[in-house]
C-alpha cells in the first residue's frame, strides 16, 4: 500500500498494524528475534507518523499500542528495564491522550491497560507499592469507565484484571 499510494498517513498506519500483527504471531510462534524486528519496525513508523503528521488521538493510540507490544515482548525475553521503559512510556502517552482529548471510552480502557502493564513490571522488579498504585489507578479508571459506558464488557474486564493483579501483588514475598 505504501509503495502504491505513497507515505500518507493511512497507509503508514495500516503498515504499523500489519507489522503488529506479524510481530504477535512471531511472538506466539516464540520466534522473539523475528518478533522484535517487526514490533521496532511498527514503533519507528508509529512515532515518525506522530513526528511528521501531529499528535492526533488516533497516532498517539497507534504509538501506544506498538509500545505495549514491544514491552510484552522485552518481559518474554525478561528484560524486565527494557519492558519497564516500553511501559512507562506507553502510560504516558495514553494519560496524555486522556487529558488532552478527553475521557472517551477506548482511551480510558487504553489508560487502564497501560497501568497494568506498567504496574505488572513495578511489581516483578519488587516495586509493590507502585505496582499496588498502578492496580488502584486501573480500578479507579474501570470505574469511570463503567460511568461512560454503563454495562459494557471493557470496564468489567479492566476491574477483572486490576483486582487480579492486586491480589498477585500483594501476596509476592
């Protein structure tokens, strides 16, 4: 699409998906180098769309999301920094989503995934008192999800989730 249409923001972002997508299934494959590539490749597109086009709702989403594959793939290779990194960085962009574009359903979902995340390697590196914060913040986002989207199966899942991690982080010696 990019070699026929040219470097346009859509067909850079649907490379950046494509790329995502052949990095899960290498990462499912266990083929982590292969995993790697594909997941740095879709990062690089993803934050040269944010740089060359503006910070659109949709690019930061997009730049979040590579960043959370990637720190997926540094904790299956255990490197807990690496990971740790991808996820600090991932949280920040998505709170600034949230503060900046406001409270819409996915990107408080979004939020709330990138606090387990980020608290998940808090806690591994034996961080529990903000790997607990992060769960109490992914609490505290599932239920203002809740409000913006009464029933819906995302804020049940984040509660699910964040209760989960919590009760993980606080039984760890």
């Amino acid at each position: 699409v990019v070699r026929e249409f040219g470097e346009t923001p859509v067909a850079l972002r649907d490379l950046g998906v494509s790329l995502n997508k052949l990095g899960a299934l290498r990462l499912a494959q266990r083929d982590l180098d292969a995993a790697g590539r594909a997941f740095e490749r879709s990062l690089e597109i993803r934050e040269r769309v944010v740089r060359e086009f503006g910070e659109t709702p949709v690019a930061l989403r997009d730049l979040g999301v590579s960043l959370n594959k990637l720190g997926a793939l540094r904790l299956a290779q255990r490197d807990l920094e690496a990971a740790g990194r991808a996820f600090e960085r991932s949280l920040e962009i998505r709170e600034r989503v949230v503060r900046d574009f406001g409270e819409t359903p996915e990107a408080l979902r979004d939020l709330g995934v990138s606090l387990l995340s980020a608290g998940d390697v808090r806690a591994k590196r034996g961080e529990l008192a903000a790997a607990q914060a992060a769960c109490e913040r992914a609490l505290a986002v599932a239920d203002r999800l809740e409000q913006l989207a009464p029933g819906g199966s995302d804020a049940r899942a984040l509660r699910h989730a964040a209760r989960a991690q919590a009760e993980q982080t606080q039984t760890r010696p």
